[in-house]
C-alpha cells in the first residue's frame, strides 16, 4: 500500500525524462527489464531482455552507458554464469545486490 506522503502524487515512477535530467548530477545504474533475478538468466534471449535491452535504453536516454548493475535478491556476482558474463561483455564494473556492492571489473 502507499504510505501517506505518496498519496496524491501526479506518479509513483520516474519517466524516462525525469531520468535524463536526474543523470545530469548523478550516476545511473541499469536493472533488470522485469525485477528478475540472476540465476533465471538462462539464454541469450533473457539476457537481451534484461540486461542489455535496459542498459541500451538507459545509455539513448542519458548518453552514458551505466557502469552499474542491480540484481534481485542477495546473490553475489558470479561470472561464471550467462548473467555474470554478460554483464561483464557490456562493460559493467559494480555489481549490486540487496547485500553487496561489489567491484567485479577494473
């Protein structure tokens, strides 16, 4: 349910503007396409789905690739996985989880 100072608002979600102007002072990380978690990312397909698909969006949106990465859950990176790989074939360098921020590439 929504807490009491969400209530009345024009929107709950950012827009795809409001990510634009927001990536102008901060840095913006990319997730998944569906809130899945990583250890579902099993083909090439959901890898296109969600991973590269939001981070292309994100780079036409902002006009920087994200160097960041969110997962669902705590699973800690793992790049022996066709999730990991990918993210890590993309250029991502921090992967984040609801436990970790973690460096996984230089």
């Amino acid at each position: 349910d929504l807490v009491a100072e969400e209530r009345g608002q024009p929107s709950l979600a950012m827009s795809w503007d409001d990510l634009e102007r927001i990536s102008r002072r901060h840095v913006i990380a990319g997730h998944t396409a569906n809130h899945e978690q990583a250890v579902n990312i099993r083909t090439a397909e959901d890898v296109e789905r969600e991973i590269l698909e939001p981070l292309r969006h994100i780079e036409a949106v902002t006009g920087q690739a994200p160097t960041a990465f969110a997962w669902l859950y705590g699973r800690p990176f793992d790049p022996d996985t066709l999730a990991g790989q990918a993210l890590l074939d993309a250029g991502i360098r921090y992967a984040v989880s609801n436990t970790a921020y973690q460096r996984i590439a230089d």
